[in-house]
C-alpha cells in the first residue's frame, strides 16, 4: 500500500456535514451537547468526541459575499510534531502507519499530564489533539486506518456526494490537486492555492486568503516548535533530534 | 421533473431559483458541480437569502419572498425584446402561433371573463380563434397582433427593469445580469435548467410561479432537450411516486381525474374528461383516457367489474361540484367538527401543515386519531403539548409503530420519475409493521365487519379486488404487478396475440372494453413478462448522455427525457448534436424512447410529412401551452402581492392579490397584510441536516448536534434596528402565533429596496417541534398562513409577515 492522501476541495464543499456525520458514525463517537450560537457550525470546535468538523466563515472579499466551509481535520503531516512531542513523554502514544502515513495516537496518550497535553496541542500547527478530561486519552482523526487498510475509503470521503473530499496514493491526489488549482487560477480565482502540500497528507484547497476560512487553516508559526519543546529535543536520542531538526 | 437528476449534468446554465439545492436535496450538487467543472456551465442562484446553494454560484442575487412572476416576467421581457428566443421551436412546437379570440383581454390585472362574486374566470373567454375544421387559427410568422406571441409580448413589456426592482427588491443590474446570462441558453445547443422546489409552489400564486419559468423554457427552446427541462425537486424520495399514484384527492393514479357527482356514468365521465381533436397531425394522446380508466377500474374491481355496471364506476368515490378537497380543506373541516376520526399515516400536520396552530386545535375535535409513524411526534401527543388541556381533550390516539424504509420490500420513484426496486435491509423492530401489512390487516378487518353487520353502501368495500396478501402479509411484488396491469382475456391488440393472466408490455396495449387491467397506466411497462424493470441495474450508459436506460424504469415507457420530440428541428436533426436526446436517421429515431415514434414533422424536400405528428403529445393541440388556458388565474401568469405582504399597493396594477383566491375565514386564520404591528417579511424552509418536521431526525443525537435548534436569520440591520445579538432568544410573531428562535445575524440576509421603502426579511426552518428535543423550539408552520393557491390549494408558507423581537 502506498502513502496516502486526502485531496480537500473546499470548492466542491456545499457544508452537508455528511463527512462529519460519518466520522461519528464509522467511529462511533458520542454527540455532543450543542446550542445554536449564532452558526451552522455545530459543534463550536473539535472536541475529544468530534474528529472532524465543517467550520462555516462568512466571508466579504472585493466587495463579494462568500460563505466558506472547511472540513477541518488531523493532517496527518508529514513529519508529525506531535509525535515528537508525545514521544518525549510517552513511548508508544503515537503511530506513523508505514503503509498509510497515518499519524495514529493509541491509549497509551492517557499517560499525558494535561500540562503535557497542552504541549502537544501546541506543538500541533493546525491545533488538532483534543483529550478527553476523564481517561486523559488524547484523540484526533485516525484517517479511517481500520477501512483504509482493507481497501475501504475514509468515512468523509466515501459519502462526500460533491467530490470535495478525496483520497488516494500520495502522488496520484498531489496531481489532483495541483491540477484542480492550475483549474481554478485559469477560471479567474487568483488566489486558489494549495495548504501546506508537501508537508501534509490531507491537502486543502482554496481560493482566498487562508486565513479568512480558519486561523488554523495553514500551519501557524507561532506554534509548532516552540523554545521549551526545542530544548527539550535536544536532551533526546539522535534519531528524534534528525527529525526535529529536519523539520526546522 | 421533465429530465432527470443525471442530466443536470448536460446542462450550460443552471438557475436555482425557489429551492436551495445543494441544502434539501444535497446530492443533486453531483451533477450541479460536474456541468461546472465539465461544461463550464453558470449556476445563478436567486434567493431571498444567501444560502449553501448561493456559496457555489456563479452569481448571487436576492428578491424579496413572493415575487417571482416580477422578476421572471422581467426576464420574458428582456427575451421578447432582444431576440434571444428560437423562432422555429416556438412557431412550429408552442401556441405562441395561435390567434386568440376577439373576447380575450386584460385591464387593470385582471383577464377577461371575471366574476368579482365568485372570483373565478369564465374561460371561455380565453378561447382561440377556430378555422373551419375546428383546429385554431395559427400564424407561425409570430405576426398576427392577437396571436399569442404579439399578446405575450405586450403582456410583459410592462415588466420593464425599474418596475421589476421596485418590486422585488432585486437591483436593475443583477437582474440584467441573470436574464442575459440564463437567456444565452436560447442559442441552438445551449441548455439552461431550471431546478425548483416549494420555494415557488408554497404561494398564492405557486402555478403561476412555475407556468412563467415553463414559457421562458418554450422561448428559449430548453424543453426536451438534454440539460433543459422545468425540474421539480420533490421533497421526499418517494413524493414523485406517491402523486403518481394518486396521494392528492383530485385525481386517480397517473393523473386521472377524480369523478365528479355530475358525473353520473362512466360514459358521461370519460366524454368529459377525453380531449378531442380535429387536427390528423395532433397525436392527443389523452384521446386513450377511456382505455385508461376502464383499465384502472378493472384493477380495483377485478371480475365484479363489468360492463353491465360500468365496471364498478359508482362504486368509486365522488367529488361534489365545484369543491375542492385538499390538505387545507381537510384541516378546516376538521377544525369545524366536520368529520371524527383521522388517520395520521407518515406525516406530522402539527408541524408540517401550514397553519398548524389551527391543525392542533383541529385535532381536539375528533373523537379518535390514528398516529401511524416510526417516532411520537407532536401530532400524536397533540393532547400534551404546549396550550393545551389533556382533561379537556376527548379524542383518543392510538399510536401504530411503522417499519422504516430500509426494512420493508418495494419501488420508489424519484423526481426524475425513475422507478427503483428496493429490498429490505433489516427486519422491523419491536411490533412496527410495514404500512403495507397494516393495510392487509386493517381491509381484512373493515370487510369482516361490513360482510357481518352491513352498513350503509357496502359494494365498494365487499367489491373490492384484495389479492395482494401472501400468507396474510403484503406482497409488494403483487401490488406492483397489478399497478402494470394484467390481460384478463385472450385477446389480440395490434396484431400481437396475448394470453389472459399475462402482463401487460406497455400502455399502447390496454383497451377500454374490460380485457386488460392495470393499476396506473403510466407505470404499465414496469413489470412486464421480462421481469420487473424498476430492478434493472445496468451501469451501461449508451446514450452518452447520461440515460442508463437499463438502470430501474422510468415512466412513461422507459423516456428519461419527456417532450423528446422537441429536442430536434422540424427534421430531426438535434438542436444539440453534442448532446443528442433523439436524432432521426430517415427511416427512424435512435437514443431515447421518442414521443411517439412518428418521423419528423418535415420531408426532406421541406414539405409537411403527413405521417408526422406534433412533439407535444400530451396536449389536444400538440402544441405546448405558452398560453395556458385551463388554469384558474388566467392564461399568463400576472404579478400579485402575496396575501401578507409589506406594501400597500401592486405596482403592476391595481389588482393587490391573486383574484381568484378564496379565504377560510375561520378565527384561526387570521390576516395582517400592510399591517404595523407584523411589518416583516418571513419565509420558511428546511435544512440539510434535518429532515421535513425531524420526526426521524430529531432523535438522531448526530444530527441533532450539528443543528440543535430553531433559529431566525436576519440581516445586521436589522438586528440593529431590534437591539438583537447574534445568539440571542428572539420571538418571532404572526398574526396566527408565536415560536422562540435563537438568532442568526448574518450578512446573507440583507434588507430590500422597496418602491423606495426598506424592506426587511427573516427567515427560519420549520423542522423542529417540541416533543423533542427540550428547548429545540417548535415549528415555523405556527406562524404560517392556511391560504393556498387557486389551482393547487398549496399553502402560502413562503411569503407572509411577521414581527421579531429580543425574547
């Protein structure tokens, strides 16, 4: 099995939320209590119980009303900060699928002191660990590994009725992306522009400044590593220095 | 619809208009997104809010609720006057030819042959001029100052831009931008669709709404066609299906009509209802009506039929003349004591009838209701629900659990009118029964107690042919074998020799003599001797275009495409060659099932064929109707206000609303129109996450967090003008009621224009109630008007007024 990749077309999106009902179900993950605050967004943010979420902006640009829906989710990166901060803690929280890429976090998560929870969700660009406050267990998007691993689609993309969620071999969904991008510049969208490609298995697309669909739509620099975990790093065997460095 | 859900995908222009596609029907944002991507296709999208669907157009622009005509007139306008329309698929296809009798006329919003006393028409007066064969006089140079082309024309010049916007709110520049982008699709091989919903039927003026979009599609050449069509989305996956078989109470399956007491034998009912014509190149396929309702009759009264008692003709249900039995009619009958027990089977009148505060009250009034439902919902538990008194309430419920669809056998025909076999997928839980064997139960029941007691008229009952049972349980296969239809004789038809008790292969067979029988002619191909069709699962698409004929069945016989026939020139030669529906090849038509199969309406040489007949089949003139004659409230659709609206006089005339509606009047269906106490416009509608009132829905705890209450949508002015916050409680008020809603301030409301005033719009989902969840809210239909359009009886829910204010 080769790497694989989500291909996200926030363009395609019309906000069913069939993806993040799905993710629920294939996972079987609890409602949460909700009220209407003011959004369709519901619920208000990731949660230990919600892995996937439609985050709905609207959104004024030249003088044009848009509403932007993006299907946030684990990236799984490429090379997962989490993992290396996880890891200074814990061994054995955190799984890279070799198969998958799948960036994958195990009970063993329980472990993290929420002090060092919130470590972790630092370290993370794109703010996604959540842990539940009971079991401590920390969870995100599995990239649906149980379906994947028998030839299955992730959940999201297997109902995705638009074609906005997609998902394949690595090389074959980066070729769709930047082929759908090159598209969309042709048509008049200056700004159609792929999220952080290379470093990330769940490629985004969009056509306005990223910002303005999520603050956490690209990695954040003010997050990642940051000057303790860097320290940190230091003090650990070689191998995870590599890693840490090669991702500076 | 005309076309189907796949051949959205063929289309160049898309308007969604009176629906929100990609939010109640999100999967038809498949084939939305593919003629985008593909062929580089424009999706307008007009709607009082900027909603799902507005976030993939093209182009966004709004109206205010209840102004369609205005805005699509305006479009006719624009057409008319810039040439854009095809010439010859509107000479030779339509009545925009045909000269118009010297009665017909229009003053001051009203159509000739009006009677204040009555508010009806005499449409008589709206008769075409007729030559000496009867036929009407025609003149396909479009010239003739009364054709209807040169009347259509002066109708709508009034429709000018600065009068639509006045009216609708609708800036004169996003008008022009729709009209010219939508009226492109006039150029031969270019396709614009039309994808509607309740959005525009839920009026005062629901027919009229949709006959202006059916005459901008006759002017542009966009029926027939593939990526064309006049689309209804229908609003559950079976409501094609279910109207198809007769779920309203004005006709019998496949559009039928429901006799009328005058209609004293099955002789003078078929006379009234068979269409002549005197026209040998009009197929008036509605000339076959006998063989259709003789063949109907038989199914219902198998041998008990027979020509001797007009095949059980009196046994079957009469209308009284002149009046109407609709949702609303019930509901008012039963609000006034009229009737004692009701049967609420699939559906939820507390929240989803249009003034259901009155449904609740009528509720109340009856001695026993039959809740059949898979969830409680707050019809059923009407008696405990908010203003009400259970010591007071007489009437006892019983509740009957319902199997859902996935554990039950049998067909349901989606809107683009395919047939699709399904199978169960699990078995019912706890004691809920499929409705069919409910039905088994209840008939068996109903005839052991007439066969033992008697009872006032027990023929129709004891007549009845029940054979659909196997092991005393509903057989689907049964009943939709009998809906095809069976030869009852040895007979031969057309030269072919058929066994009695085998099926019927199609509609061109049955006969009005008693030897066949078929439950809906129009399904009659569905289950034939090769097995049941609407099973079929071929992928294999010959077409090209998307028809995967052998995928289930679609009425009638199998045409995915209706009006084919027009998809071609007056030789057969596609208006779209890229896109073909049917294409004569000079000795006959490939690709879809054809209209007929008659050869092109022109030899070679240019000369009429006289073997040919008109493309529009269904017409006694087989011409389609750009003038529309049979409908209540005149032949052109003509803008009135709705019945609640914000402003005190109709621009157009001064005809304020639709002449022809008639009102209730009953305490519960009070009216505030131009009224400072409700000086709001309101509409309603559904989101994706819910579906119609929530019953199966709002107990799905997923769903439910993705959208936990009801809400009211606003613009910021206007919640600055009310000292309301995104999210706080507000109360939305009509003259009918009042519901709590959290509010949504958001820039995709935005305040209208408005003969110069400014004009405010809300708008909230009508799919919660308050069974649960606790603190959801209840239903928008609360506030809603039990007013409905002259033809249909379709409620108003989609334009009337309200107040807001903080809770």
């Amino acid at each position: 099995m080769a790497d694989k990749t989500f291909f996200i077309d926030t363009t395609k999106c019309t906000a069913c939320r069939g993806c993040q009902v799905a993710c629920k179900q294939w996972n079987k993950l609890p409602a949460t209590k909700t009220y209407n605050w003011g959004s369709y967004q519901n619920p208000a943010d990731l949660s230990f119980s919600t892995f996937k979420l439609v985050r709905f902006r609207e959104v004024v640009s030249s003088g044009k009303l848009h509403w932007y829906f993006f299907q946030d989710q684990c990236r799984h990166c490429v090379e997962p900060p989490c993992k290396d901060t996880i890891e200074g803690y814990v061994d054995g929280a955190v799984i890279q699928d070799e198969a998958t890429g799948a960036v994958i976090y195990t009970g063993q998560t329980s472990k993290l002191s929420p002090a060092q929870f919130d470590e972790v969700r630092q370290s993370c660009p794109y703010n996604i660990p959540r842990q539940d406050p009971a079991s401590r267990i920390v969870s995100k998007c599995t990239m649906c590994v149980d379906r994947v691993s028998n030839g299955l689609l992730p959940a999201c993309v297997k109902v995705c009725p638009t074609g906005s969620m997609n998902f394949g071999d690595r090389a074959a969904m980066l070729s769709m992306a930047h082929q759908r991008a090159s598209e969309l510049k042709r048509m008049g969208f200056d700004k159609a522009q792929l999220l952080d490609a290379d470093a990330t298995r769940a490629v985004y697309l969009v056509v306005d400044d990223p910002m303005v669909y999520h603050k956490f739509s690209v990695a954040q620099n003010d997050v990642g590593i940051n000057r303790k975990l860097a320290l940190r790093k230091l003090l650990r065997p070689a191998k995870g220095l590599i890693a840490g460095v090669a991702k500076l | 619809m005309t076309n189907h859900w796949i051949d959205i995908g063929n289309s160049d222009c898309i308007l969604i208009m009176g629906s929100n596609a990609a939010e109640c029907h999100p999967i038809s944002f498949k084939w939305v997104l593919k003629a985008k991507e593909e062929n580089g296709a424009k999706l307008l999208s007009v709607d009082p809010r900027f909603t799902r669907t507005s976030a993939q157009a093209d182009f966004y622009t709004a109206l205010r609720s209840g102004t369609d005509i205005a805005f699509l007139g305006g479009m006719i306008n624009y057409i008319i006057e810039n040439k854009l329309y095809n010439e010859e698929y509107l000479a030779y296809y339509t009545n925009a030819g045909f000269i118009l009798g010297r009665k017909f006329g229009f003053k001051d919003g009203l159509f000739s042959g009006y009677n204040g006393k009555t508010h009806t028409y005499d449409k008589s007066q709206w008769a075409f001029e007729k030559d000496k064969e009867g036929n009407p006089k025609k003149d396909h140079r479009l010239r003739n100052s009364r054709c209807v082309f040169q009347q259509l024309k002066k109708h709508f010049s009034r429709y000018t831009l600065d009068k639509v916007s006045a009216i609708t709110g609708t800036p004169e520049k996003d008008l022009i931008e729709v009209y010219k982008t939508y009226a492109a699709t006039g150029k031969k091989g270019q396709a614009g669709t039309i994808m509607y919903a309740m959005g525009w039927t839920q009026h005062t003026v629901g027919v009229q709404n949709i006959r202006t979009m059916a005459i901008i599609q006759l002017l542009l050449g966009n029926m027939g066609v593939a990526g064309g069509g006049v689309n209804a989305l229908r609003g559950e996956s079976n409501v094609q299906g279910s109207t198809d078989h007769c779920l309203l109470w004005h006709i019998w399956p496949g559009y039928l009509k429901t006799p009328r007491s005058s209609n004293v034998s099955l002789e003078a009912y078929n006379k009234k209802f068979t269409p002549k014509t005197n026209d040998p190149l009009s197929a008036n396929w509605w000339g076959n009506y006998p063989k259709y309702s003789v063949s109907f009759l038989k199914s219902m009264f198998g041998e008990n039929g027979t020509p001797f008692n007009d095949f059980g003709f009196d046994w079957m249900p009469k209308a009284d003349d002149g009046k109407p039995y609709s949702w609303l009619n019930l509901f008012d009958a039963m609000f006034r004591g009229e009737f004692t027990g009701f049967f609420a089977w699939g559906q939820n009148p507390a929240c989803s009838g249009a003034n259901a505060g009155k449904n609740r009250q009528a509720f109340a009034k009856l001695d026993w209701m039959v809740n059949v439902n898979l969830f409680d919902n707050e019809t059923g538990s009407f008696w405990k629900g908010p203003d009400m008194d259970p010591k007071k309430i007489k009437t006892e419920v019983f509740f009957l659990p319902a199997a859902a669809s996935v554990e039950k056998e049998g067909s349901i025909t989606n809107s683009g009118r395919w047939s699709q076999w399904r199978y169960k997928a699990a078995e019912p839980l706890g004691d809920a029964k499929p409705d069919g064997d409910m039905m088994v139960e209840l008939f068996v029941k109903i005839r052991e107690l007439y066969q033992k007691e008697g009872g006032a008229f027990p023929e129709p009952i004891m007549n009845l042919k029940w054979d659909y049972d196997t092991d005393g349980k509903f057989d689907s296969h049964k009943v939709a074998k009998e809906i095809n239809g069976y030869f009852l004789a040895d007979v031969t038809v057309k030269g072919k020799n058929f066994k009695a008790g085998t099926l019927v292969p199609s509609f061109a067979f049955l006969q009005a003599d008693g030897t066949t029988s078929s439950g809906n002619w129009l399904y009659c191909q569905s289950y034939t001797e090769k097995g049941n069709m609407a099973a079929r699962r071929s992928t294999v698409d010959k077409s090209g275009i998307g028809l995967y004929s052998e995928w289930s069945w679609c009425w009638p016989v199998n045409r995915r495409i209706i009006y084919n026939r027009a998809s071609v020139d007056r030789y057969g030669n596609p208006w779209d060659p890229k896109h073909p529906v049917i294409r004569w090849t000079g000795k006959k038509w490939v690709g879809d099932v054809p209209d007929g199969g008659w050869a092109p309406m022109l030899l070679a040489d240019g000369k009429t064929n006289p073997k040919t007949k008109y493309p529009f089949i269904m017409k006694p003139e087989g011409h389609a109707h750009v003038f529309g004659p049979g409908r209540a409230d005149g032949p052109f659709p003509e803008h009135y206000e709705p019945l609640e609206c914000p402003i005190e006089k109709n621009l157009m005339s001064k005809q304020f609303i639709n002449p022809t509606v008639k009102e209730f009047g009953t305490a519960a269906d009070a009216r505030a129109t131009c009224d400072p106490r409700y000086p709001i416009v309101a509409s309603t509608y559904r989101v994706t996450e819910h579906w119609q009132t929530g019953v199966m829905t709002r107990w799905q705890p997923w769903l439910l967090e993705s959208q936990p209450q009801s809400f009211c949508e606003m613009s910021l002015e206007l919640a600055k003008l009310k000292g309301i916050k995104n999210g706080d409680k507000v109360i939305v008020e009509s003259a009918r009621g009042k519901i709590e809603a959290v509010a949504i301030v958001t820039r995709r409301f935005k305040p209208f224009k408005i003969a110069g005033s400014t004009i405010h719009q809300v708008g909230m989902p009508w799919c919660y109630g308050w069974v649960t969840p606790k603190g959801g809210g209840d239903s928008s239909n609360l506030l809603t008007p039990s007013v409905g359009d002259p033809n249909t009886l379709i409620p108003e829910t989609k334009a009337f007024m309200v107040n807001v204010k903080k809770a």
